[in-house]
C-alpha cells in the first residue's frame, strides 16, 4: 500500500473503500489501526450488514459521515433523533407481538402455541420498556436531595435538625437531686451505736506542781 495525501483502505473488497486523509504527524500504521477501531466506522459497517438486506448496499464514506454526524448532535445534547428512534420502534415490537400472537393461534401443536406466545409477550414487554425509556427522556423525574454542609474536621452541620419537645427533662445534669432520688443512694442502712465500753471511769486530777517528776 502507497502512502499519499489520501490513504484508501479497502473495507470491502471491490465495492466500497473508505478515504483516510493524510496526518503528518501519525504514521502510516497508526492511521490504519485508528480506522478500523473507529466506534463510527465499526458501528456503520455493522449497521450496513443488517441493513443491506433490505435496502441493498450504500456508499460506505457516506455513511460513515452520517453515523458521526448522529453521534455528535447527541453528545451535544439534541435527543430529538433518539426520540424519534425510539417511538418507530415501540411501533415496530408492537407490530412484532402482533405477527407471532397471531402466528400462535395458526400452530397445530401446544409447543409451537407455546413458542410463538413466549416471543410475543418478549416483544410486548420490551415495547413497554421502549415507551417508559421514552416518557423519562420527554419528562425526566425530578430527585430532591436534602443538603448537608459539611464543617473542617468531624463536624456536620445539617440544615433539616430534629425538632425537639418542650417540656422538663427529667435527666437534666444540672438538676438537683429530690429527697426521693437519694433514698437508694445508702443501701447500707442506719448504723447502731453498740454496747461495749459505755461506762468509762472517772479520771483522777493530777496537780503537776505537787508532783515534779512530771
């Protein structure tokens, strides 16, 4: 393969070739490994095999072109085209339930009946995901979030705070103590006076100036 100012890679023998335009700062290689990584080039090269079929083959550039250009109206925010994709195809799964419920009733055997049933309610129930996915991107729900502002270090400051109840706290630490909450305190009781020694002995007057030993 010749390097020039317009690479052609050939996707599709004979058919169709996609023109690669010239970066002097990527390689050769690297130009090719890029193109045939491309989400854009894979994805319309998938969509042109089922696609073909119906409407036969189309200039592959071309499509390539229109698959980017998709692409960037919906990361710039334009949903309408996925809108649009998405209610053509609640018609057509609708239009697929219709065909196998109606195969169903045709079928001679129970499990050709039961086959063509189980398609068909595949078929309703993602036509009615395709419909609940639509109505969220028409009317998105809204999330309510309640705030909490958070101070420097373990402090948290939470601007909905728990409404407290007036009235007495009975557990308030700054309380006195009623007589009746100390009558548990000392469970030991009043103490006795007992018995021994009651009686003491007079004591003698001692003159110290008559005894000098003292």
């Amino acid at each position: 393969m010749n390097e020039e100012n317009t690479d052609k890679i050939s996707l599709k023998q004979n058919t169709q070739t996609l023109n690669i335009k010239d970066d002097s700062n990527k390689s050769h290689q690297r130009k090719i490994a890029e193109t045939h990584l491309s989400p854009a080039i894979l994805n319309t090269i998938a969509a042109e095999c089922f696609t073909k079929i119906a409407i036969g083959e189309v200039d592959l550039a071309e499509a390539v072109e229109v698959m980017k250009e998709k692409s960037e109206k919906i990361i710039s925010g334009d949903l309408s085209e996925l809108e649009s994709t998405l209610a053509a195809q609640v018609v057509t799964l609708n239009a697929i339930f219709i065909t196998l419920a109606r195969k169903s009733t045709n079928c001679e055997y129970l499990k050709q009946v039961e086959t063509h049933l189980r398609l068909a309610l595949k078929a309703q129930s993602q036509c009615a995901r395709t419909v609940e996915v639509l109505a969220a991107m028409k009317n998105p729900p809204i999330v309510y979030a309640r705030q909490a502002n958070i101070a420097h270090g373990h402090q948290q400051i939470n601007n909905h705070p728990i409404p407290t109840h007036a009235g007495k706290n009975i557990n308030s630490s700054n309380e006195l103590l009623s007589e009746d909450n100390n009558e548990t305190l000392d469970t030991r009781g009043t103490i006795e006076t007992g018995n021994i020694n009651q009686e003491l002995a007079a004591v003698e007057t001692i003159n110290g100036s008559k005894d000098p030993s003292r």
